[in-house]
C-alpha cells in the first residue's frame, strides 16, 4: 500500500479480517519481553514482525485489521495523524456496535474504558500508514495466553490483565460479526475525510 501511494499519491484504505492467529510484534517490541514465546511454538503460532510503531497483538479471526496509506506533505505530529484517524473511526464504530467510541491513552479506541482496537503508524517517503486491529467478537483469551503484560502501558488501563482491560464490540451489540463491521466500515469511511 506505501509504495502505491508513493507511487501514484493516492490514499488507500483495506479493511479484513484475519482467517488465522498470528502474533505481531511492533517496530520497537521485543518478542523475548511481550510474547509467550515457548506457547507460541508449542501452538504453532507464528510470531512475525511489522515495521510501524505500536505494541504487540494477537490478530486472528472475529476481529477486523484497518490498513491505510495517506499521502501527507510532511510528517508532523504522529500523535496529531493517530488522534484525527482514531476520531474518524469512532464515528461508524459506535453507530455500528450502538454504543459511544472513543480515543484514550494515546490511540486507543475504547468503550467505556475498555480498549476494543490498537494501532500503529509509520511514515515513510511522504506517506502515512497506518493500521489499527478492532475486537468484534474474538477470541479473547487468546490474548492473555499469547502475550505478557506490556512494559508499557497507557494511565487509563491500570495494570489490569488483558482479559480485564479489553472487550469485543460483541459485548455491547452481541449480533455483531467482523463481516458486518468491514460492511459498515466500506459503506461509511471516507478517505476525503481525512485529507
């Protein structure tokens, strides 16, 4: 998607979800600190790692993965470009799952004060990319068998377990599917929005 971008100046958005689990380990993560390494082997889940920033995840299926890549003139303030995108997803998330969503901690999006997707953001050769993973009806205990407890943490979640700090959209709206939020998703996000 960068070096399409790179290449034309369009922006690109691709919205999927996940058919398997996988462990993904952001820019600056380290495996040996945020995974279950030895678990990870014995399930035979693979531990790979992505060049933009953000912690480590577990994707897998019921969830949904938010890719995009927007030419932007000059970097600026990343914190800015996650706040402005976090924004512009919670607007059909919370008409889609029928309950408030909204940005805490740095790019979190939450209900309540459940964290319900992560993020990552790199900007390379004039173009922002970024990518956020939204829980809809996962797996969740997954998370907490895959992964330790990050070194770093936002104020909001409080040292709370995985399982404690994040939920499904499911929780709120239980009809809810990964389809039926990539539907929405197509049918309500602009990419002109944010440009």
């Amino acid at each position: 998607m960068i070096a399409r971008s790179v290449e034309d100046g369009a922006p690109r958005l691709k919205l999927s979800v996940p058919e398997r689990l996988m462990v993904v380990v952001g820019r600056h993560g380290r495996p040996e600190v945020d995974v279950e390494l030895e678990r990870c082997l014995a399930e035979e889940v693979p531990v790979v790692r992505r060049p933009s920033g953000g912690g480590t995840v577990v994707l897998g299926p019921g969830q949904v993965v938010v890719s995009i890549s927007l030419p932007v003139p000059t970097r600026g303030r990343l914190e800015h470009h996650l706040a402005n995108i976090g924004r512009w997803l919670s607007t059909p998330l919370s008409s889609v799952a029928g309950v408030a969503v909204g940005v805490s901690g740095f790019s979190d999006l939450t209900v309540e004060d459940r964290k319900i997707s992560g993020s990552g953001m790199l900007w390379r050769r004039g173009v922002l990319y970024y990518s956020a993973v939204i829980l809809v009806n996962a797996d969740l205990s997954v998370i907490d068998r895959l992964l330790r407890h990050p070194a770093k943490e936002p104020d909001y979640r409080a040292g709370r377990s995985h399982l404690a700090f994040v939920q499904n959209l499911a929780a709120w709206n239980p009809a809810l599917t990964a389809s039926a939020v990539v539907s929405q998703l197509q049918r309500e996000l602009s990419l002109s929005q944010l440009l």
